[in-house]
C-alpha cells in the first residue's frame, strides 16, 4: 500500500508499478516467495564468487551494495526529515548490514558456501534461542553446536579465518534481526530499507575502492554487481517482506531454515564445492536446530 507521503512524492507510474508488482507478488503463494528468494540469494552469492577472482571480496560487497542501495533509492524515494531517534535506528542498521556483508564475503572468499552459510546462520538462530527456558530449546542448542563441531570434522581443514568470518557475519546477522525490528516500527514500507542500504554501501565502498581501484568500473564487472545486487538483496529483501505479510513469522523462520542446506546444494551444483557426507550431517544439524528453534516459537514472535 502507499502511504500519503510517498503518494505526493511520487509520480503516479510509480504507483502503478509498485500495484502491478504487488498483484504479481500476490499471485505466488508465500512460502513460495520465501523459497524463490532463499533460491535467489544463494545463486547471487555464488555468482559474487566468481567476481573475487576480478575485485576480491571488498570490490564484490562494495559493489553489490551500491547498486542494491541504488535500486532501493530509485524504487522508493525515502525522505530524509527523520527525528533523531529514527535515524540512529537507520544508522545502525545500515552499519550492521555492512559490517555483516563484509564479514560474509570474506568467509566466502576461504571456504565453501554452503559451510559459510551454515556456520553465519548460528547468529539467527542465537536470537530465536536467546532468553529461552525451555528445555527443547536447549537441545536445539545442543544439536546446532554439534553442528559447528562436525564441520570442524569434515574432510580437510577448514580455513580458520574463513570459519571465523562466518562467524562474525552471524554475528552481525543477529545484531540485524534486532536492529531490523526496531527499524520496522520506526519506517514505513521500504523507506527504512532503502535508506539502511544506503549507508551499508558507504561502510563498505570504501573498502573495495582502496582494495580494488579502477577495477571495479569494468564494463563486465559492473553488470555482473548489478546481478549480484539483484539477486543477492533486492529480489529476495522484496520477497521476504512480501510473504511476511502473508504468513505467521513463525512459519517464515522454518522455511528460512532451509537456507544452509540450499546453500550447500547450490554450491554444488554451481561452484563444483563437494562437501564431505560428515559436513552434510552438519549442515542438516543446524537446519534442523533452525527449524526446531523456529516451530517453537510463538505465532507473535
């Protein structure tokens, strides 16, 4: 729906766009929105790995954020009069976001997608378990630290510092959910998001400026971030608030729970990254730990 503000700021083909878009969305039922954008994200980070070998890690976020921050912008048009208050909530979280793109890539840049999708998703699932006391929820707890221990087992060794980047990123990712919440209840629509994309791609350009240089505006390198930014944040971010509308968050964070093992699977089949049988058992450990965390939670949570 368009809110007053963004119906006198806006011109009316945008308005026509955006109901167009909402009708389309509307004919997909949500938990296949959820899925498309689980789908969507992994194949953006599997394609932004092929981009390091170009810009690196820094280069492949940087642009991935200034053309998702870019679209966001255009698509929404967010006003800048904000109280303080607000824009602290935005700040943070545009921060956060970066912070836990930057971490991410570097994991992805040392080990395999699927393990760092696996081991980043240990923040989520820390929030969903945070403050709990009943005892199912310890052995969910229990099983998704069995997990982390199996991958540690898998064949090889496991990068330390890639492990270790995956871990902040969850981390961060955490912070991102609580951060987000509060972001929800100060904004309207994708305003909050547009603008929190906004200052994750000032946090993390400059990295990838003094890390890649002129390399980064390769005719090439250019559509292949816009692609990533595509795929990785503005399709999925749009699916997810779309079936968010439609389905109990509860159910939105079981299927959500699907997304290492997705991760795993696209990895395999795009980047040819085979993961040992005792690494599988630990990436079904934490979908199940995500799963079972996310089931038990209220239909308010």
């Amino acid at each position: 729906m368009m809110t007053a503000d963004r119906t006198e700021r806006g011109p009316s083909t945008r308005a026509s766009l955006t109901a167009l878009a909402g009708r389309a969305y509307g004919a997909i039922p949500p938990t296949a929105l959820v899925l498309l954008g689980i789908v969507s994200v992994q194949v953006g980070s599997a394609l932004a790995k092929h981009l390091f070998s170009a810009v690196g890690s820094f280069g492949t976020v940087a642009l991935r954020l200034f053309f998702a921050a870019a679209v966001l912008m255009l698509l929404w048009r967010p006003s800048l009069r904000m109280s303080r208050r607000t824009w602290t909530v935005v700040l943070g979280y545009g921060v956060t976001l970066g912070l836990m793109n930057l971490c991410f890539y570097l994991a992805l840049a040392r080990i395999p997608l699927g393990i760092a999708v696996t081991v980043e998703f240990l923040g989520p699932l820390a929030v969903a378990l945070a403050g709990s006391r009943r005892w199912l929820d310890a052995f969910w707890a229990l099983l998704a630290a069995g997990g982390v221990v199996l991958l540690m087992e898998g064949r090889g060794e496991l990068d330390l510092a890639g492990f270790l980047f995956a871990l902040a990123a969850g981390t961060c990712w955490g912070l991102y959910i609580l951060v987000g919440a509060a972001l929800g209840r100060h904004t309207t629509e994708g305003n909050g998001l547009a603008l929190g994309m906004a200052v994750a791609a000032l946090v993390a350009v400059p990295f990838g400026v003094a890390d890649s240089g002129t390399a980064l505006i390769q005719p090439w390198v250019l559509v292949a971030g816009l692609g990533v930014a595509l795929l990785s944040s503005v399709i999925p971010y749009s699916l997810d608030l779309e079936a968010l509308r439609r389905i109990p968050p509860r159910v939105f964070g079981i299927l959500m729970s699907l997304e290492p093992a997705m991760a795993a699977l696209i990895g395999f089949v795009v980047l040819h990254e085979s993961l040992h049988w005792v690494q599988w058992i630990a990436v079904l450990c934490v979908v199940a730990a995500s799963a079972g965390a996310a089931r038990g939670t209220t239909p308010e949570a």
